[in-house]
C-alpha cells in the first residue's frame, strides 16, 4: 500500500466521499468485518491489523519480561553455544533439552558440580526457553535473595507476603547455592521457601558447587552438600539432578 493511498484512506475520516472508495468492497475471511477498496485495489482489513498489532505489541511484552530475568551476561545465549566434548556433556545435555520441550510446571532441574563447567549458562538457556512458552520466571541467587529476606525481617515486614511474591511465578530459579554461609537463619530460610515452592507445585531451578550426597548424612548438623540447604528428600522427588563433573571451561582458557 502506497503512501498516497495511506494519506486518501485517512482523510475518509473527515467524513468527504471520495468516488475512488468503495467502503464495502468485501468482508474480510477471517472476521467478518468490512474491507475497503481504494483505486480499485482491496485493503486490509482494519480490523484484523489492529488485532496482529495487538499480539505483536503482547509478544515483544513477554519477550521483554523474561529477557529482563536473565542473568545479563547470558541474554544472548543459545543452545548451540554449548560445547559438547565428551560423551557426558552431550547425555547431561540431551536431558536438560528433555526437560525443556517436554516441560511440566512442578518439575525442578538441579545442576551441580564443578565451577566453570557451564551451570549458570545452561540455566539461563532453560529460562530463556521457558519464557518463551510463556512461564513467569523469578531468577535470584541465594545470597540475593537471603538479604531481600533479612531486609524483610529487619522491616518487620510481612514474611508470609514475601515469600507470596515469590510464589507468584511459575518457576523460581536460585543460582549458587552454597555460596552463602550456612547458619541455623539461612538454612531454616531456604527450607522454608523450598517448601513452600513444593507444596503450591512450583518449579525449582537450582545450581550449586557443592556435592549432592545421597541418603542422610552420618552428622546431618556437619552436611555441607546441597542437601544442608535444600530437603534432600524434596530433591529426589521431583528433580531431574544433571551433575556436571567433566573439566572446567575456564581452566582450559
């Protein structure tokens, strides 16, 4: 549609007949509506350009809002920059592609293992994924958002309601667990949330480079794998557990 076309259908507007339009030309196949025809050729429908516009405008919202969760060194990252050199990396990684195209909201993913290994990458690649089926994403790490608490605490502000807005998204994702010392607050904190994220069918994505140990632990008050901060049964429950132990990426650099 040529400018000078544009410039004509908008003056329709003023309400002058122009004997070059032809208002009811047609109606549209798709809604029903009226379909112009303007020096001899049909336009299209207003109708159904306002509705695409509309998707359009919603579609580039919800890009916006889970690019807006990534980890920002990661929001151009792709799958196939992933570098698969052993039989391990490739097995850890079909998985994790699985779980993705084949994803269930309630499911949880844990990554864990060596540091440099691609954890926080491959995360970020799940999240980008998940956001654009449509999932709200809340992507944190444990050191954030165990001081958003403390400052919640320290507020005399509502934990209930804090842990509410957490639970509001679909998938919570918290990056380095284990980085935070443990104390008796940040673990009765995590178990806490985790819990919660549990029994309202959230999905949990977590990453650590800590060990994850399996069954309890001779000394549980001395554990200092994954399971000293998240519920190792909760884990084993509803988790696809990927550990990553092949060399890391940046001690190859």
């Amino acid at each position: 549609m040529g400018p000078n076309i544009n410039k004509e259908i908008d003056n329709i507007s003023t309400g002058i007949n122009f004997p070059f339009v032809k208002r009811n030309a047609g109606k549209c196949t798709e809604c029903g509506g009226e379909i112009m025809e303007v020096r001899g050729e049909l336009q299209p429908c207003g109708e159904c350009e306002k509705k695409e516009e509309m998707k359009k405008e919603i579609a580039q919202a919800k890009k916006s809002a889970y690019m807006n969760v990534l980890d920002k060194k990661y929001y151009d990252c792709q799958w196939e920059q992933y570098k698969l050199d052993t039989k391990r990396q490739e097995n850890a990684f079909n998985k994790i592609r699985f779980f993705v195209d084949n994803f269930k909201l309630g499911k949880w993913l844990v990554f864990y293992g060596t540091q440099g290994t691609g954890k926080t990458f491959l995360k970020n690649c799940v999240l980008k994924e998940l956001g654009k089926k449509g999932f709200d994403i809340y992507n944190t790490t444990t050191k954030t958002v165990y001081n958003e608490y403390l400052d919640t605490v320290n507020k005399k502000e509502s934990i209930i309601e804090f842990n509410k807005n957490i639970l509001k998204h679909d998938v919570i994702a918290i990056d380095e667990i284990g980085r935070v010392t443990l104390t008796e607050s940040v673990k009765n904190f995590l178990f806490g949330l985790v819990d919660d994220i549990y029994l309202n069918n959230k999905t949990l994505i977590i990453t650590s480079n800590l060990e994850l140990q399996e069954g309890e632990a001779e000394n549980e008050e001395k554990r200092k794998d994954i399971a000293a901060f998240v519920d190792f049964e909760r884990i084993v429950e509803k988790s696809l557990i990927v550990p990553f132990t092949w060399e890391s990426y940046r001690l190859k650099k």
